[in-house]
C-alpha cells in the first residue's frame, strides 16, 4: 500500500501534507486529527475503489496547504500588530500593563504622591484582587469602611491605602509589596486571599487592556507560542466571543425578567463560573488543593520575610467564595449539573488549609467564613450574580477585620520609624 501512495501523491503534494499537518498542530490537536482521517479515508477510497482522480487530490492538497498557509500567516502578522499596538482592540485606549506603577497613574487611583507619607501617618497597605477596588469608587469597598472606621474610633492617624487590582492574584500581591513596599513605607500590610480563585494564581501575570492576560516572565511567555492559544490574538478573539455570547444571554434574560432580576452575568455563565470553582471544595481534590496552595504559600512566606525583616505586622484575610455561603447558590449549581455531588463538599477545606498554615508560621490570620456563613442565612451579601459583596457584605467584611485588628493590637499607635 505505501507504494501504492507514493505512486498516486507527488513528492510537492507530501511535503504539503507534512506542512499543513505541522500548522494543524499548532492551531490544534483536533483539527490535525480530522485532518489526517480525511486524508486516510482519501487514500482508502483510492486504494480499494479507485474512484477518484489522483491528479485533482493532489491538487487540492496543495490548494488547502496554501490556504491554511496564508491563514497561519495573517495569524503571525496579527500577533505581531498586537505586539505593537497592543491596546488598540482591547478595550481600553492606553498603556494599562498591570504590575507596574504606570497602573495606579493610568487609572488614576494615586499618583505618586503616595510615596510621601507623612511622620504623624500609620499606614496600613491593602493587597488584593478585584474584592480590594470593587465598590471602591463609591466608598463602600470594605477597606474604605475599614478607613471609616479608625476614624470614628478617633484613629484618624490611621490611612489605608489601597493597592489591590483586579484580575490578579498572590503572584501580584508579592510584585507590588517586593517592588514597592518600601516606598510605601507600611506599619501593616492587609492581604486579601480570595478563596474561589487566588489558589490558582501563584504566578503573576499581566493583563492589558479587557482581554489580554499573558505570564510577566518574558521566558515563560514566549516559550508557550508553540500553541495557537497561548498568542495574544487568541486571547483576544476568545474574550471578545465570550464577551458577545454574554451579552446575547442578558438580553435574552432581560426579555423574560424585570430589570430588578438581571445580575452582572447571566444566570448561565454566573453557575458555570461556580460550578468551575467548587473544585476547591470538593474533597476528592484535597491533592490539587494542597499542590496549589504550596505555591501560594511560599509566595506568602516571601512576604512574611520581607514584613519580618522590616518589623512590619502582616496580616492574612480568607475571602470568601459565595459557594460556600449561600445555599441556593449551591442548590442552583447541584441541579444544573449532575456530575457533582453535595456530599463530596467540604465548604471549609480551603481555610482550613490557610488556617493551619498560619498558626504554624505564627501569622496574623482573619477568617471571615464562619460570620459569612451566619448572616448569609438571612442577609444578601453578595451583589446579584457577580461573585463579588456587596455593600452589606463589604461591611461585615470591615466590621470583623477591624475587630481582629483592634483585638490583637496590631495597629500601632504611632508610625513606624
């Protein structure tokens, strides 16, 4: 047979094939795979039939190789504009690189005036991901209660500044503190850990523009463009379909409920979103769990280094994830999708994993789960289908953070020299 196909394919026509099927590849695995099988159900015909005209098969494999050619090649030029002009499809219209304090002044959170603290000042530095700037513009995140209280407590020496960023995880907390954290000069640094996805953000990437999120470490970015799906373009075209497939679900919600009903995302995408995160709490995952925790805790210990060394109190915060404090949420995710089961669900686990480690490394360690769980019975505390609190749930947050910090002393009473 193999001489058989050496007779009827050209030598032009297999190295086409062995191209095209190298571009597969990279694209990917399957469209490689529907690829080869039509090519064996074409040389199978031929061979046992011979019912088609070699001359136009082997025309036609060179024709698609020539396509998919061009394609791969407008791939390669996209990728490279994106390169350049990085910003000019993603949603937003200037440098927005996360991880760098061009962030802060681009979005005009500070300016760099906040490096200047003043003598009479003790400053507790905020670290965390979208649950730290949520609210914030209204003045109702938890770490602005937090501030509103020290004042009321005749604490107005007391400032809280606020370097969390959204999309980010412990990577970012330990890039900002390792980077910045002397200029900020802090007494305490507050770290936010969000239960449903910081175990899975160790590594600190970036994110530019809405769509684009790609590793920091230039070596670890650009050794993963042997995949179609680790280049800037894919990202961006499977964010903006994500983005259309999202807003054609709230229009049809819309249609069928009143405005009051409609959440953040639809109905659809919020239980997948949940249903993707109750891994964290399923017992058969103890492993996983544990292996990614084992990356954010050494970044932790980085950080507890760097406090220790500076005599800088740190404190952790468990944030929790909805799942574990409302019931209907979980009842809605149970009944959507059959191949989970409540009882493998310890709600816990993941705090109780963050707990035990910080008794053992002697760290300040808030856990807000157990009050979460408690007024959740009978108060909303997260925004409709959103992920995020509240207003009512950032303030529960500040209220036992503050009691935490008040309780155990860990507020100066005046700044640090």
């Amino acid at each position: 047979m193999a001489n058989e196909i050496t007779k009827y394919f050209d030598r032009n026509t297999v190295i086409s094939v062995i191209v095209a099927s190298c571009i597969l590849c990279f694209y990917s695995y399957k469209l490689l795979i529907f690829y080869l099988l039509g090519l064996i159900l074409i040389i199978i015909i031929k061979y046992k039939w011979q019912i088609i005209n070699i001359k136009k098969i082997n025309n036609l494999l060179k024709n698609i190789t020539l396509s998919i050619l061009v394609i791969f090649c407008i791939t390669i030029l996209a990728e490279i504009w994106l390169h350049i002009y990085p910003h000019r499809f993603t949603g937003i219209g200037r440098v927005d690189t996360v991880g760098e304090f061009s962030d802060f002044t681009s979005r005009g959170l500070f300016t760099e005036d906040i490096f200047k603290k003043s003598p009479e000042v003790v400053r507790i530095l905020g670290l965390g991901d979208s649950f730290s700037v949520y609210l914030a513009d209204k003045g109702k995140n938890y770490l602005n209660i937090l501030q509103q209280k020290f004042i009321a407590g005749g604490k107005s020496e007391v400032e809280i500044v606020n370097a969390g960023m959204a999309a980010v995880g412990p990577g970012y907390y330990w890039h900002i503190l390792n980077k910045y954290g002397d200029l900020f000069k802090p007494d305490v640094v507050l770290v936010g850990f969000f239960v449903g996805n910081d175990f899975e953000e160790a590594e600190f990437y970036i994110r530019i523009g809405n769509y684009i999120t790609e590793p920091k470490d230039l070596m670890k970015r650009y050794s993963r463009y042997y995949r179609f799906n680790n280049l800037r373009l894919y990202l961006l075209l499977q964010n903006k379909y994500l983005g259309y497939r999202e807003a054609q679900l709230r229009k049809r919600e819309m249609k069928h409920n009143t405005p009051r009903q409609v959440g953040t995302f639809s109905q659809e995408t919020f239980l997948i979103v949940e249903k993707v995160r109750s891994w964290i709490f399923d017992k058969n995952n103890q492993n996983k769990l544990q292996k990614k925790w084992q990356e954010c805790s050494d970044i932790i210990l980085k950080m507890k280094d760097w406090c220790d060394r500076r005599k800088i109190t740190l404190v952790i915060t468990i944030l929790p994830e909805q799942f574990q404090v409302d019931q209907k949420l979980r009842e809605a995710v149970l009944n959507k999708y059959n191949n989970i089961a409540e009882k493998n669900f310890d709600l816990a686990q993941p705090d109780n994993l963050i707990m035990n480690f910080c008794r053992a490394q002697k760290l300040h360690c808030v856990d807000l789960l157990g009050q979460f769980q408690e007024q959740g019975k009978t108060k909303q505390l997260y925004t409709l289908r959103d992920t995020h609190w509240n207003e009512a749930g950032n303030r529960l947050a500040a209220d036992l953070i503050f009691e935490y910090l008040e309780a155990n002393h860990l507020v100066p009473p005046r700044p640090r020299q």
